[in-house]
C-alpha cells in the first residue's frame, strides 16, 4: 500500500514559494516524505496542488500539524490555509 498526502494552496509568487520549497526539502525527507510532484493551475500559475507520497500516512498527518511547515509556508507567501488530504493505496 502507498500513502500520499495532496495540498492545495494559493502562493503569492511561484518562484519564490519555488525556492522555499526546495529549501525545505530535507525537512520534509526527515519526517518521512519519499517523493513530491508539484501541479500549477492552467489559468493561475500561484494556484498549486502538491502530491507526495509519504512513508506512512500517521507521518504525513503530523507534518501537516509540524510548526517548522507552517513557518516555511508563512516565508515563502502561502496565502491561507492549505486543505490537505491524505490517500491510500
């Protein structure tokens, strides 16, 4: 069985949310992240929905709740709260 978790949120600016994003990787890695494909809206490019896969799905739930995801979105212009699902396989 895979898990996954899929976001959806708005960023004021693409390429610097890009950068935050990449910076954080490691982070992301460490809490139990295997992969993530990122998808821009076709008429919003700051419209984004992010899908990882995770190695558990206890894993992804705790680092939607992790205070260092909420700081980095914060920095890189995440504008709201993201809704988050979490998927199996």
């Amino acid at each position: 069985m895979s898990n996954y978790m899929l976001a959806q949120h708005q960023v004021e600016d693409f390429p610097k949310w890009k950068a935050e994003f990449d910076n954080v990787a490691d982070l992301r890695k460490a809490n139990g992240e295997k992969s993530a494909q990122i998808f821009q809206d076709s008429e919003n490019p700051n419209k984004l929905t992010l899908l990882f896969e995770w190695d558990s799905i206890e894993n992804a739930r705790a680092y939607a709740q992790n205070p260092d995801l909420a700081a980095a979105m914060q920095k890189a212009g995440v504008t709201g709260p993201p809704d988050f699902f979490f998927l199996t396989n």
